[in-house]
C-alpha cells in the first residue's frame, strides 16, 4: 500500500495545478506575450536547484537508492540553469530566447519523467525523507508549467505580440 501513496499524491497534485491552470492561466494565454507568459514560469523552473536535496543527509534518509538521487538532482540542477539563463535572454528580448527556453523544457520535462521513472522502479519513495514534498508537491507543479511552455511554444502568434500586452 505504502508503494501507491507517492503515485496517489504525484497524481492528485497534478490534477489540481492542472485545473488551477485551466482556469487560471489557459484562458488569458492569447493575450499575453511570450516574456509575460515565460518569465514567472522561468524563475521558478530556476529554483529547481532545490533538487540537491536528494543528495543531502538529514534531506532523504539513509539508503535513498543512488540510482535515483543523483540523476535527479543534477538533471534538476541542469533546469535550474538553463530556466535561469533563459529567463535572462527572454527578459532581455534576445534572440537566443526562444531557443533557450526550448533547450530548458525539453530538458526539465525529459528530467522529471526520468525522476518519476527511477523513483518508481528503485522503491525511492521510503527513503526521500523531508525531500518527499519534492514529487508530491513541486513534481506536479512544474509538469503543469512545462506543459504550459510547450502550448506557449508551439503556438508562434505569442512572439509577435509586445510584452506587457
């Protein structure tokens, strides 16, 4: 039973970021600009670097299956950068925003499925510790931003509209 509750708690979660964003956040998407929509999303994808905290003592417990902690933390690390350096060259209207901010979604989304997948086959959920409000409650929030990010991409008619409109 104990196996299903991280499953249950991901799951939950994400239905209730996702429903926030639909009421939220999806209907107004047309009428922001790419830096409106990307800018807060990018700086919290920046704190990704919480993610060491698989690789902390006192963070998970003894025995957190190392398969699992250090990939997600450095992939989390990776995100942290790529969101923050985007978040720059969207703030500055540069041109290699976009595809930072490409580079920063594939990667965040492909590192958070990988978390998932690893958790779920080496039995992490035990040994997270405190680091257990990360997949119960961060995970599903930025899997919510990540999909906004990919709407925001593929739609192009966001990057001719001025920002702040």
């Amino acid at each position: 039973m104990s196996d299903l509750i991280l499953p249950l708690n991901l799951v939950a979660s994400i239905v209730v970021f996702f429903a926030a964003a639909r009421v939220y956040v999806l209907p107004s998407l047309a009428r922001w600009s790419f830096r409106d929509v990307m800018s807060p999303i990018l700086l919290f994808h920046s704190l990704r670097h919480l993610g060491l905290m698989f690789l902390a003592g006192g963070a998970t417990y003894p025995g957190v299956p190392a398969q699992f902690a250090y990939p997600a933390a450095v992939g989390d690390l990776i995100a942290a950068v790529l969101a923050f350096t985007a978040f720059v060259a969207v703030r500055l209207n540069h041109p290699a925003g976009r595809p930072l901010v490409w580079a920063f979604n594939v990667e965040g989304t492909v590192d958070l499925l990988d978390a998932i997948i690893l958790a779920t086959v080496y039995h992490a959920a035990g040994s997270m510790g405190p680091a257990y409000w990360i997949p119960a409650f961060w995970v599903p929030a930025l899997l919510v931003t990540h999909y906004i990010t990919f709407l925001v991409l593929l739609r192009g008619r966001l990057a001719s509209r001025p920002a702040g409109g």
